[in-house]
C-alpha cells in the first residue's frame, strides 16, 4: 500500500524555523508574527496529484502539483519568490526542489506512525516540523 498524505493536520512543533525564515529574507516583523503561527495543513492526494493548503491565522498558503511535473511556484504571502518546482517520491518521501534564486531551496514530507514531519531547505538552514493529525 502506497503512502497516503492525505487528512487535516496540525502542526506540534518546529525546528529552526527562525534561521530559515532569515534565510528566505523573510523581514523582523514578519518574522516575529509567523514563529507564533501554529498552521494547519490540508493534504489532498489522489493517484499522483496532489494540494496542499497550508492555514494560518496570519497567512495562508496554497499548492497542487503533479508527481514529476514542473511547475511554476508563485510563493505568494511567504517571500513572494518564484520559482520552478518539482516532487518526487523518494521511497515513501515526498520530495520538492524548488529552482530558484535560493541555493538549496525545496523541502521534503514523510509520515511516521500519526505523524507528518516536514524538513524545509534554504541555503544552509533545515527547519523541522511535526504535524499531527486533527
Ligand atoms: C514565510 C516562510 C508565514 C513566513 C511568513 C508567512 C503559510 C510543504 C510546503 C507546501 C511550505 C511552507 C513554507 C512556509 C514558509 C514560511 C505563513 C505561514 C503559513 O509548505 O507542505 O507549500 O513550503
């Protein structure tokens, strides 16, 4: 049975979010706002497509994408950088490299047991955050 991402989920920690916000240039105000966020994520998967909404009460983020399919990312409310993005599976990982501007720039999505975790790349900073189902 293949991995499935799909429900509602909550976040319960994170990492050296801070560091890579700062690598992102995210400014000081936004910064300071979004490290208190406690987002939740909506994860759609049907076959090889996929959403993912991710909501806060400050911002929102919204992305769909097809397995092996490039597409342009607007990045809309983070840093408003576009870039070309691509996932793909790596074992039972999802993984996206986000083409752009940022060295080192994508993030990757696995579950263990009722846990989603998240690994977000920038440059030189990993933020890690867990989500736990709603
Ligand atoms: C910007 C950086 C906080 C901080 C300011 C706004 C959206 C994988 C992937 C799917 C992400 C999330 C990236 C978060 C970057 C914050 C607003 C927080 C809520 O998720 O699930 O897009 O890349």
């Amino acid at each position: 049975m293949p991995v499935d991402f799909s429900g509602t989920w909550n976040l319960v920690s994170s990492d050296n979010f801070e560091s890579y916000m700062l690598a992102l240039g995210i400014d000081f105000a936004t910064r300071k706002i979004a490290k208190m966020l406690k987002p939740q994520k909506v994860i759609e998967q049907e076959g090889d497509s996929f959403s993912i909404q991710t909501t806060s009460t400050f911002r929102s983020y919204f992305v769909q994408f097809k397995i092996g399919e490039e597409f342009e990312e607007d990045n809309k409310g983070l840093d408003h950088r576009k870039c070309k993005s691509v996932v793909t599976w790596d074992n039972d990982k999802l993984v996206c490299v986000q083409t752009g501007d940022k060295k080192n720039r994508g993030w990757t999505h696995w579950i263990e047991g009722d846990q989603l975790y998240l690994e977000l790349r920038c440059e030189d900073q990993v933020c890690k955050q867990v989500y736990k189902r709603a």
